[in-house]
C-alpha cells in the first residue's frame, strides 16, 4: 500500500469512486460528474495502485464492488458527503439554515394523503430552501437513497433492509372499500367479514410488481381462499373512483381515505396488518440541516433518533 495516500488530487478520486460505486456504472458515474469515462476509470486505477488491491471486479460492461472496495465506501462516503456539503453546514453552523436545497423521495399516496400539510410548514418556515419531493416507488426510492439522489425517502418500509434505517411516524389500518350499497357492506353491518364473503367479488388493486398485490396474495393464499382482480389501476385516486362507480372493490391501507368519498369503509385488520410510514434514510448518510428542520417538523421526537444515527455513525 502506498503510504503518502494523500495527494492533491485525491478527493476527485474518492469522489469518482464513491460515485461508481453507488450508480454500479463508470458511464453513469461520468455523467453525474460531467466527466469523460477514461477520466472516471484512471481515477479508479489511480485509488486502486495506492491501496494495493481492487476495487471493483470488471466483467465486461458490468461493474461490481469487492470487499475490499465496500470498506473504503463506508470510510469514503461520509468524507464526500461532508466536503460537498460543506457551505451548508458552515451557515448552518452560523445559525442560518435557511438556504439550499432538500430531495425526497415518496410514493404518490405519501406525496397526496401525508406531506402536504408538513411541505406546506416547511415551506413556510424556510422559504429559501429549494424543495424536490420525487415521485417514486418504494424499491426506486430506495435506489436514489444508495445513489445518493436524495436526502431520506418517506413512505412504508415492510421489510427490513441492511443498509437503511427506518423510522416510524404514523399507522394506518387496512379496510376493504366498497359502494355504499355493495353486499357486502350490508353484510359487514351485521357481522365481521371474511376473506371467504370478499373471494367472489372482483377486485381492483395497484399494479402488481407493489407491494399491496402481493399482500392480499399472500394473505388469500395463507388461508386457501381463492379470489379474482378484475382491474389493475394505477393510483388510490383511479381506484377509489372506479371503486364509487361499482366496478369492483378494493383493499386499501386508510393513508388514502380522506372522510369525503362515497364508500363503505370495512375493517379488515383481523387479516392484514396495519401499516406504518415513516422516514427511511440510508445508513451512514449525513443529515443535512435542511433535512433536519423538515423531519423535525413531520415529529418533533425524531431528533433524539437522530442524534443516535449520527453517534453510531460515528463510532463506526
């Protein structure tokens, strides 16, 4: 290994190669840096002569990142981070954050039924700070969180994910909807429904690579009762309305009620769990101060879990 690894031009190297690392491309790493590919790949050469072993393993146009490289990532990150970041955090050292920018990533039912009234607090409190909310599934947000697109992701976060931090702000429960005058909202009246009542009726749910078309799949599996999607439409909005005009019915999560449609609302948590969103942030990600003030807005408790994250980072 070389032992003067500081060299004036080492920041641009750790830069193109945290860069490489989180796209998995040296062409889109170059265009994010508005740099040729032979500059981005002799950048990566360059790190790999003064560590003394490789970074990434090349097998055709495909790049992936060793062991090795995945340990200089969690060193390198936090410092590109920072250094990038560093006239924000300087006036937010001064007291002044009231600049910048924050990305965030959300689904359409988070952008519609969770943020607007904290958007709307923070946009009023910080009228200078450029704010991008980017519509995404919960899989693509992901994505933009390792690549480093955006400052933390909201939405529902089923299954744990190794390299990310979640935490929970709301719960909401799952229902069946239905026309006000359905059968089975007459039946629902009367006495709890089952899966075995909603199996005949058609359903309408989200496309199924979400995650709501899996769930009820998983569920009516789980207790061997069959059932029929009559419709795959995009968006609780589309839904709700073909839903109103007796096309069908649907299972939901209660984040997209709003109290004025004109549906039979159907409890159904003695078979699907209740769902939480929260906010996601990778882990090891610096917390800029504009990301700080909007969390902070969405729940005002979130600062202590926050100063655990940037103590774990820390130790680490």
């Amino acid at each position: 290994m070389d032992t003067a690894l500081y060299t004036p031009g080492r920041l641009k190297q750790l830069r193109a190669f945290v860069e490489v690392a989180q796209t998995e491309s040296v062409s889109a790493a170059a265009a994010r840096l508005n740099l040729s590919q032979p500059s981005i790949s002799l950048q990566i050469k360059a790190l790999e002569t003064a560590f003394g072993t490789p970074l990434f393993e090349r097998r055709g146009p495909r790049i992936r990142i060793t062991p090795a490289g995945r340990a200089l990532l969690e060193l390198a990150q936090p410092l590109v981070e920072r250094l990038e970041r560093l006239p924000e955090l300087f006036a937010a050292r001064l007291g002044d954050a009231a600049q910048g920018h924050l990305d965030i990533a959300a689904g359409e039912a988070t952008i519609l039924y969770i943020l607007p009234r904290f958007v709307e607090a923070f946009k009023r409190a910080h009228p200078g700070v450029k704010l991008n909310l980017r519509n995404v599934t919960g899989r693509h947000g992901l994505t933009l969180l390792r690549r480093n697109e955006v400052d933390f992701a909201v939405g529902s976060l089923l299954e744990r994910v190794a390299d990310m931090d979640y935490y929970p702000i709301f719960t909401f429960d799952p229902v069946l909807i239905t026309p006000p005058e359905h059968p089975l909202a007459r039946i629902a009246a009367e006495r709890p429904l089952t899966l075995e009542d909603i199996g005949p009726h058609g359903l309408i749910l989200p496309p199924r690579h979400l995650s709501t078309w899996s769930l009820v799949k998983l569920v009516f599996q789980q207790h061997n009762v069959p059932y029929h999607v009559t419709m795959e439409a995009g968006g609780w909005e589309v839904i709700k309305k073909y839903v109103e005009l007796g096309l069908g019915v649907s299972i939901v999560t209660s984040v997209c009620l709003t109290g004025g449609e004109r549906l039979a609302v159907i409890p159904l948590d003695r078979y699907f769990p209740k769902r939480t969103y929260g906010v996601v942030l990778r882990r090891g990600r610096l917390v800029s101060p504009q990301a700080r003030r909007f969390l902070e807005i969405m729940d005002p408790a979130i600062g202590e879990w926050l100063d655990g994250l940037g103590a774990a980072a820390q130790r680490a």
